[in-house]
C-alpha cells in the first residue's frame, strides 16, 4: 500500500500509511440487500405478466399481498438479527411459533382468557423459552445450534401436547368458547384497506429493533461479542448476559409472530411456522449480516426479507414451480454467504 512521508522539526521521516480506500466488494455486500431488492424488483416490472395493459406485480393488491406474506417471517427475522450478529443461531423460532399459535388460541376459546391476559402471557412464554435456551448454551458452553435443535424439538412436542395434534379454530363473539372480536383486526388492513396490519406490526417492530440495535449500549454490547469474545469479555462486556438477551429477543419475535399468525388465519396448529426458520436465517443473510458475527442491520434484514417475498410472488405470477423457488432461494443464500467470505479474506479476517 502506498505511504505518505511525514517529517517534524527535523526529525526523521515516518512513513504514515496512506488512507485506505473503500473495497468496493465490501460495499456491495454491506448494500446487498438493497441492491437486490432494487434487482428482484427491476425482475419483476420486466418479467410481469400483464392484464389489460396493467403490470400485475405492480399492482396495489399485490404488493399488499407481497408485505403480507413475509409479515412473520420477517418478525421473527428482526429477532434473529440480534442472534446472528452475536455469531449464533436459533432453529427454534419456527416451531416457538407454532407453540404460540396454539396457545393463543388455546387461551382465548378453550381458556376464556381475555386478550390482553392471552397476549401477555403468551411474549412472556417466548422469551422464557428464548432466556432457556441462552443460559443452557452460554452457561454449559454448548453450541447453539445444537441447543436450539433441541428447542424446536420440544417447541413442536409442546405444541402437540397443548393442541392434541388438532387445529384449534378461533371465532369471534361474546360468550364462552369465542374469541374477543378485536383480536381479527390482525387479519385486516387500515389506510382505505390497503396496508396489512400484519406489515404494521412488522414495521413498527423493526422500527424499535433498530433504535435499540444502533443507539443503546445494549447494541453496542451485541456488535462487541460478535466481533471479538474475548476482547469484549475484558473490556468488561457481560457477554454471557448478552447472549441470554438476544436469544429472549428471539423468543419474543417468534411469539410476537405467532400471535399474528394466529390473528391472520383465525386458528393455531402445532405445524404451524415449519421451515420459517430457514427463510428468517435467509433475510437475515442476505440483508448483509455477517455469519461470522460482528457486523449486521435490521435495515438490511428488512429488504432481505422483502426481498424474499418478492422474488417468491413474481415467481408464483410466472407460475414457476415451488421447487424452482426454493432453488431460486438457495441461489441467492450461497451468493450473499460467499460474498462475506471473500470480503473477510480480504480484510485478512478470514484463514
């Protein structure tokens, strides 16, 4: 690297490195998602079909359809964020999701219980759940993956237990065995029925993720653990609180989500949420947060899961088989996986 030479008052010349320049592969990956999200959508206006002249991807219905559909899933994604950034992992938000389905509904018809008694103690159960499983792995230094494995295991069988391997349907009214009507608002939409409350909860959710992630010493502290362990269990980090924090963030998300979900569909079932793990994992990626820990936004989770759901519905308009998606996806995981890699390598952070 070029180096600029400094003397002072006679003394002898110190070279002084030059200032770096920006690598212009670590400013695609840290704008990956936005870039793609511009991309799928550029894709999308192109490969359209068309009815009466009208590109249907652009059409209001659709996009609502579109922030809908990756409503949960990009809840749960928010979640997640905190967890990866810390360089771990959480498999059990699908199923504590379902978990969380079923007892919603459980609670309100089978229960009696109010709405705000049910949606209280159903976050509560998801961050007991989450805070579980972050002191078994920090405490017994157990890798996460192993442990929430395990997580979704007993997530799903506790689901089954409270639902008895059965749907539980949620009507509304007064009287026993319904449900408040104020809980299917989460199935409507507001602004002249336009806007999803579902992608209102999502948005607002991410709203204050992001405050907390880039202003609080919280933040600071997740970004700090992920980066480098040690050098932040020296500088005095509580790190084993921080990670018990972030893997309860995920438990609330993915309880947060399964509320909705119950409140979009109208019932709870044990097999509910299956494989909205791996899409959380997958926005979370593809929005720009490091695998490695350390690095990360929820600006970027928010377009990766965005993005996600776009790709999917221009798909579905184009009447491309599901197995196709879930290549297209696979896709577009590896690419942004690689990308951090090869940065790392070539910031000589990686082997």
């Amino acid at each position: 690297m070029a180096q600029d030479k400094i003397s002072i008052a006679g003394a002898p010349v110190v070279p002084v490195p030059a200032a770096k320049h920006r690598d212009p592969l670590a400013l695609i990956v840290r704008f990956q998602s936005l870039i793609g999200l511009v991309l799928v959508a550029i894709g999308g206006i192109i490969f359209s079909p068309r009815r009466h002249g009208e590109i249907l991807f652009l059409n209001p219905d659709n996009i609502a359809n579109i922030v809908r559909a990756v409503s949960e899933t990009g809840i749960i994604a928010i979640g997640m964020t905190f967890v990866i950034i810390t360089a771990g992992i959480d498999l059990s938000v699908g199923a504590v999701l379902g978990l969380s389905s079923v007892v919603t509904a459980s609670m309100m018809i089978s229960g009696g219980f109010g709405l705000i008694p049910t949606i209280l103690a159903v976050l509560i159960m998801g961050i007991v759940f989450g805070t579980i499983q972050g002191t078994i792995s920090s405490r017994f230094r157990l890798e996460p993956f192993i442990v929430t494995l395990a997580g979704l295991q007993a997530a799903r069988g506790l689901a089954l237990v409270v639902s008895g391997n059965q749907y539980i349907n949620i009507s509304y009214g007064d009287g026993p065995g319904l449900a408040p009507p104020v809980f299917a608002v989460l199935g409507e939409r507001l602004f002249s029925n336009t806007v999803p409350v579902a992608t209102i909860v999502f948005i607002a959710f991410a709203a204050i993720a992001t405050v907390v992630l880039n202003t609080t010493r919280f933040g600071r502290y997740v970004f700090a653990v992920g980066g480098n362990e040690r050098a932040a269990r020296i500088s005095g980090v509580p790190v084993s609180m921080v990670k018990i924090s972030v893997y309860a963030i995920t438990g609330f998300a993915s309880a947060l989500a399964g509320i909705v979900h119950a409140g979009q569909f109208n019932f709870g079932s044990a097999n509910d949420g299956m494989g909205y793990e791996l899409t959380a994992i997958a926005a979370v990626v593809i929005g720009g947060t490091s695998l490695f820990g350390g690095a990360g936004s929820m600006v970027g989770t928010v377009a990766g899961t965005i993005m996600l759901g776009a790709l999917a519905n221009i798909l579905q308009l184009n009447n491309i088989t599901p197995a196709m998606q879930l290549l297209a996806t696979a896709a577009i995981i590896v690419l942004a996986a690689v990308l951090q890699s090869l940065v790392r390598r070539r910031e000589g952070l990686g082997r």
